[in-house]
C-alpha cells in the first residue's frame, strides 16, 4: 500500500514546497509527489493533465490519495465527483488535507453511490468557492444591507459571464473563466435586468 500526494502548481504561490510543507504540517505522510503545473483559469480534466492522468495508472487497490483540497481533481462539481467515484471503485482512499475529510475506497456499504456523489460532490464545491475565494477572485461584494448594490465586477467581465452563461456552461465553470466567485455569477444568471441596470445600456 502507498500514499500518493497530488500537488497542482498554478500560481506563483502554489510551490510544490509549500504544499508538501503544508500536508506534513497537518500530520500527514506520502511516499510519492505527482505535481501538474496548470495556468491559471486553465479548464482541464485530471485526465487531461500530464501527470494526473498517470494517477490512474499507478494508484492501485488498497493506496491513498492525498489533495489538498477536492477542487484539485476537477474542473466543478460533477467532474470532481465522477473522478473521486472513479478512484473509489479503484479500491483507493482519498484525503482532503484542508478539512480532514477522508473517503475511503472500496467501502461504500450502507451508502448508495448517488448518496456519495453528494456527499463528494457538496464537499467539492465547498472546497472549490474557498479555493477562490482564497486567490483572491472575489471583486467586492455589495454589502446585502445596503439597499442599492454595486457592480460586482466590470463590465467587460460581466459581458463574458453573460455570454458563457448564454452557451448553458456550468455555474462554477463560468465563475472560473471570467475569474470571479459563484455567488456573482449566480446573482447575474438569477437577475440579469437588474444587474444590467447597475452598468447602464
């Protein structure tokens, strides 16, 4: 049995150092670091990464995968969950450093596989809004006791959160490419009159 670390590098500040440091620092040990360098705001699968499709090669019944956070194995929610089921069904237990939690492979008993991609899939998109949250792609929002609010970002952004939410892209996938958090994005899907009255005609 052996302990993968899966380190994903897409920013300046994500140093494969850093992380390994952080994962020790939790209390944790591995026998081998896979790292992927990714631009940021890049969308990829794990499967179309170069090391991280190798994951699935060397992972094998009975080994553990450590990320720092869900988020690290998918582009959102549904695409974290089928690759984290994918892994399970491999026999491989995953752990989520930041919050300590831990799903185990090959034991799903008591647990129907739709229960666990919520669970998984809820977990994700938590990790996923803090991981932006983190990075700073929140643009100010409005406090909600004001009674007029403010953009939440500028109007170039704003075009292209409309435009990729006129294609029917996932939620979480257009708060990526325009580098804002969800809850922007689902303001403006929710009520896009009143947010184009915020930056005029």
């Amino acid at each position: 049995m052996a302990t993968f670390l899966y380190a994903y590098v897409s920013t300046a500040e994500e140093t494969i150092a850093h992380q390994r440091g952080e994962v020790l620092a939790a209390g944790y040990s591995f026998d081998r670091v896979i790292c992927d360098y990714v631009d940021l705001g890049a969308q990829t699968t794990l499967h179309q990464r170069r090391q991280g499709r190798r994951l699935f090669d060397l992972l094998q019944w009975g080994d553990e995968l450590l990320v720092r956070c869900l988020a690290r194995l998918g582009r959102d929610e549904a695409e974290v969950t089928r690759t984290m089921l994918e892994f399970l069904k491999m026999g491989v237990t995953i752990r989520s450093v930041i919050d300590g939690a831990s799903y185990r492979g090959g034991e799903l008993t008591g647990m129907t596989i739709r229960e666990a991609m919520t669970a998984c899939g809820a977990m994700a998109q938590k990790q996923s809004d803090s991981r932006r949250l983190a990075q700073g792609t929140n643009l100010g929002l409005a406090s909600n006791e004001r009674k007029s609010r403010k953009p939440t970002c500028d109007r170039a952004t704003f075009d292209i959160i409309n435009t990729l939410l006129g294609r029917g892209i996932a939620l979480t996938a257009v708060a990526d490419a325009a580098k804002v958090d969800t809850l922007t994005v689902r303001r403006i899907r929710n009520n896009p009159a009143r947010q184009v009255s915020l930056y005029g005609s």
